[in-house]
C-alpha cells in the first residue's frame, strides 16, 4: 500500500478504457466518482454523495464517527444508488489523520535518504515510528533563488547542501480502518492519498504564483498553500459548515435539521419565505460564522506574505461549505486576494444539461474528483 503526493499537475496519462473511483469519506458525508480516460479527456461517469448522520442516528449535516461496518454500509448504499460499476480506485485520508511537517535534510542519495527519514522524524512526531506509515516527497529547490523555508540561507549563497523533504505520517490504525471498510463495501483500493493534495490537483490549473486553496467541510476548515506544484503550508481548524448550522439554529429557535435546510437552499440570499427580520437574522448569523473563518483564511495569507515574502494572489474555495448561496461576495470583502469558488468537475466532461448542478455541488466534490484524477493518470 502507498499513498502518494507529487506531480500534481501532470496531465492525464495514457490512453484507458477501464473506469475509476475517486473516494472522499468526509465526516458529514461520502462522496464517490466514477471516472473513464478517453482520449486523453475525463470523462464523468457517475458520481454520489451520502449524509453519514442519518447512521448514527443524527440529522444531515452532522459530522459523525461512525465504526468502519457502519461507513462500509453507506458505501454501499451510495454505490447502488449511483449506479457505480468500477470497484478500484483510490481513497482520501483526512488531513486530521496526517502528520505533515517539512523537514530539512542534508543532500544525500536516495538509499541514505530512506534510512534518514525514519530517524529524523522522531523528532517530528509525537507517536512512536512503527506506529505509522511514512511517505515523504522531496520539494524541489528553485533555481538560482534562496531557499523559500530556511531564512537563515539568506545571508549565505545557497549551496547544495540541504534539501527540503515534505514529510507525510498516517497512523497504522487510520489506514487499517480503511483497509477494513474497503474490504466490507467489496472495494479494491489502490492507493491512499492525504485529501490536501487530491483537493489541490482538481481545484487548481497550472500556476506558479503562490495559491490558497480553502476546504470548508463540516466539523473542520483546511487550508493549503501551493507554490510552484508544492503544498508548502498547510492549516486545519475547527470551524465548520456544522457550527454555522449550530449557530443558526441557536439565533433563530430551529432544529439543527431545518437549519441545515435553510442554510444550504438559502444561505446568505433573502427569501421571500421569511420576513425581513428574520432574513437579516439569518444572514448575520451565517456572516458571524464564516467572519470567523476568513478571518483565519488572512490570518494564513498574512503569515505566508511575512514568511516567504510573497504574496498569495488567489483564494480557491472548495469543501461543501464553499456551496453557500451567496459566499462570494463577502468572501471577496473579507479576503485580501481574490477569490474563485473550486470546480472542480470542469475537469471532467459531462453532459451539458449536468453542467449547473456539477458547478453548483462541485467545491464539495474537489477531494473525490482529486483522488480520481490521479488514479486515471497512473494507468
Ligand atoms: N449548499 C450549501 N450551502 C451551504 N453549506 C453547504 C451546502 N452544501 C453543503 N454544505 C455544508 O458543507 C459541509 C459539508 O462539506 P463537506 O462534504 O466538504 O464536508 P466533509 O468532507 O463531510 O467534512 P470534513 O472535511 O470536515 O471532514 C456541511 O457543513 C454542509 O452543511
Ligand atoms: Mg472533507
């Protein structure tokens, strides 16, 4: 088993006829895609999502722990309702689950490297190494420019003497658990892949300039920046699309369940189903909610521009959050950079008369549609 980062942005690979899945087990909801490469293009398949809440018994919308039988039900479930006919690809593994730290290591060849690594992230990670499954994936230097990572070189010409590995740790037991739901849904899983960097390959385009991308999921918000194909920083709070809807329902009286309806039909856009009052009480609810969020997404964007000397020059949204009616225009007040909601099937080719739906449920479907679109290119 392997799970993988790199060549984010290599094309899709070599012709195929076989069909693929990309797989996201988020912690309010599953998601599952069904990929086909045809001459070099995507092709979208079928694609479902499944509420894990209704599993144990809580609204949709919850973010749940559920026992991997459980999560393997609602695989299955979700498969027979999209009609999924492939059974291999790949699966995500939440970032909350991963170790990811930049260590800096001298230059050494590829076999010393590999007896380096486990050593030196003893001093990265808080568990004992046999414990987890390491991965890591050198960040190439930039030539003729200063190290991005080590401020210290920018006194001293840089020479070839260290270099920057991204290391990646997953505890055993995270991936045994998947092992195990794979097993019970009749699931063959390839490879495992940390969700920052499936999000980061359907969100972006080619690009060098230094990117945000923003994943606003249920229980948590996770923010990576891309640099050049390298995920250099990456963030995980603990706000989310289910506190929004917590705050709501607090505001306004409502059951979690009615204000997960209204949220997601509505959002910040008045309805004529409410009075003006309680219109305003909505929206400044949500904005108090997601004023909180941006607020970290510059707090982010401020330490990066410090830190490396650069500035961030856009904001993708992905995550089911980024599909609140109405997000862009405070989303682009708040941010100081501009702001593009993630679409991530735009990528894929679909038939036309799909095209608003898949625009309108896409940033919720960016790791799903990530984890795909590199198990097509590896054919
Ligand atoms: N149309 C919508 N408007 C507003 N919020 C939405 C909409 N659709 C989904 N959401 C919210 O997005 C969140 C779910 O997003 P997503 O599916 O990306 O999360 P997840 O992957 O299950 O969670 P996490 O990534 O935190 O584990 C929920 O809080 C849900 O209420
Ligand atoms: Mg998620």
């Amino acid at each position: 088993m392997k799970f993988s980062f790199g060549d984010i942005f290599k094309g899709i690979g070599k012709r195929s006829e076989a069909s693929v899945l990309g797989i996201d087990i988020g912690s309010s909801s599953a998601k599952i895609i069904q990929l086909r490469a045809s001459r070099g293009a995507a092709i979208l398949e079928t694609y479902g999502e499944i509420a894990l809440g209704p599993y144990a018994n809580q609204p949709v919308g919850k973010a749940v722990k559920l026992p991997p039988e459980k999560i393997a039900e609602a695989m299955k479930d979700v498969m027979r309702e999209a009609n999924v006919t492939a059974r291999g690809g790949g699966l995500s593994i939440p970032f909350s689950s991963s170790l990811v730290s930049v260590l800096s290591v001298p230059s050494v060849n590829p076999e010393q490297l590999k007896r380096m690594i486990p050593i030196e992230a003893r001093k990265y990670i808080p568990v004992p190494v046999s414990e987890v499954t390491l991965d890591w994936f050198i960040i190439p230097r930039d030539e003729g420019e200063k190290s991005a990572f080590d401020e210290l070189n920018k006194e001293t010409p840089v020479q070839a003497k260290s270099q920057e590995v991204l290391l990646v740790a997953i505890h055993n037991e995270v991936l045994n658990s998947y092992k195990t739901i794979a097993e019970d849904a009749g699931l063959s899983i390839e490879f495992y892949e940390i969700e920052i960097f499936s999000a980061v390959r359907s969100s972006l385009g080619h690009g060098i300039a230094p990117i945000l991308v923003v994943d606003l999921g249920a229980s948590t918000t996770k923010m990576y920046v891309v640099e050049k194909g390298v995920v250099r920083v990456s963030h995980l709070i603990s706000i989310g699309g289910q506190q929004m809807t917590e705050h709501l329902a607090r505001s306004l009286g409502w059951e979690f369940d009615k204000a997960e309806r209204v949220k997601r039909e509505h959002g910040l856009v008045a309805s004529t189903a409410f009075g003006p009052d309680e219109n305003d009480r909505i929206q400044s609810s949500i904005l108090s909610t997601l004023g909180r969020v941006f607020s970290e997404v510059n707090r982010v964007l401020l330490s990066y521009g410090q830190r490396y000397n650069k500035n961030v020059s856009r904001v993708v949204l992905a995550g089911g959050g980024a599909s609140l009616p109405g997000i862009s225009d405070p989303a682009h007040r708040a941010l100081s950079a501009e702001v593009e909601i993630a679409d991530p099937f735009s990528r894929t080719e679909a038939p036309a008369f799909l095209e608003e739906v898949l625009r309108q449920i896409g940033p919720g479907f960016a790791v799903a549609v990530g984890v795909a679109m590199r198990k097509l290119k590896n054919r």
